[in-house]
C-alpha cells in the first residue's frame, strides 16, 4: 500500500490517476484548487485533508466514491461548504470535522449513510446546522459533537438510530434540544 502525499498546489496539479491505494493527504498552505483530481474515485486507506488555509471547497473531490478508511476534514480555516464529498455514501473509519473556522454546513455529506467508526465534529464557529447528515443511520463509534457556537439544532441527526460508542455533546451554546435524538436514539445506545 503506498501513501500519497500532496504538500503543494503544483503536486496536486501534476496529480494523475483513478484509485489510490492507500492513504491520500492533503497539506499545504498554498493549495487553493482542487479540480486536478476530478480523476479520483476512491482511496483504499485514509483520506486526511489537514492545515490547508487556503482552501475553501473541495469540488475537486467530486468523484471521489468511496474512502475505505478515516475522513479527517481539520484545520481548514477558509473552507466553506463540504459540496465535493457528495458522492460519498460510507465512510469505514472515523469521520472527523474539526477547526474548520468557515465551514457553515455539512450539506455535502448529504448521500453518507454510515460511519465505521467515530463521529466528531468539534470546533467549527460557523456550523450553524448539521442538515447535510441527514441519511446517516448509523455510527459505529462515538458521536461526539462539541464546541459549535452557532449550532442551533440537530435537525440533520433525525435519522440516526445507532450508535455504537459513547454520545458526547457539549459547549453548543445556542442549542436548546436535543429532540431530534429523543427516544430511538437513546435507548439505542
């Protein structure tokens, strides 16, 4: 299994190729554009999009189907939406959003159906909703949704039924409910 590892925007534009058998990351202070991996269609390991502060979408992703492993979506500051991803329908390892100062919704997780492992979405100031998880059934891990100062709801959550771990939220200061994971949810864990 050979990693495959983009630290500039001239690597990811000289990128070439379908399927990466593997770990795929992505890191670099300049990389801004995606697009050259329109090609990509699924990572066979993990997929870590980390420290990239210039990046504000990721619809170079577009074709991307499958990530066998971890989804690590951190440190992001100007990524704004998660539109890329939307061919994704599970992700087997953890999935993780986290300081992601721009990110305002998860609406391109939209056709993710389960997560193999841990939920976390933490420290990310402008998530006002978590709607784009709303055909995730299941979480074989933790959920752990912390630090979203503008998170008004868990509207998005309404059709989780499972999860496997522990069920950690916190420091959301303008959520009031958490209706959206009575009863079905609770008594599942």
């Amino acid at each position: 299994m050979e990693n495959t590892k983009l630290r500039t925007q001239a690597e990811v534009d000289a990128f070439v190729g379908t399927d990466i058998t593997g770990s795929l990351v992505i890191e670099g202070s300049d990389i801004d554009d995606l697009s050259p991996l329109l090609t990509l269609n699924s990572v066979s390991g993990n997929l870590l999009i980390y420290k990239n502060s210039t990046l504000t979408n990721l619809d170079g992703l577009g074709n991307l189907t499958s990530v066998n492993c971890y989804l690590w979506l951190i440190h992001n500051p100007a990524l704004t939406d998660l539109d890329g991803l939307s061919k994704i329908s599970s992700v087997n390892g953890d999935l993780c959003i986290e300081y992601n100062n721009s990110l305002t919704n998860l609406d391109g997780l939209s056709n993710l159906t389960s997560v193999g492992g841990e939920l976390r979405i933490m420290n990310n100031p402008s998530l006002t909703n978590l709607n784009g998880l709303c055909n995730i059934s299941s979480v074989n891990g933790d959920l752990s949704i912390y630090t979203n100062p503008t998170l008004t709801n868990f509207n998005g959550l309404s059709n989780l039924t499972f999860v496997g771990g522990n069920l950690e939220i916190g420091y959301n200061a303008p959520l009031t409910n958490l209706d959206e994971l009575s009863n079905k949810l609770i008594t599942a864990i």
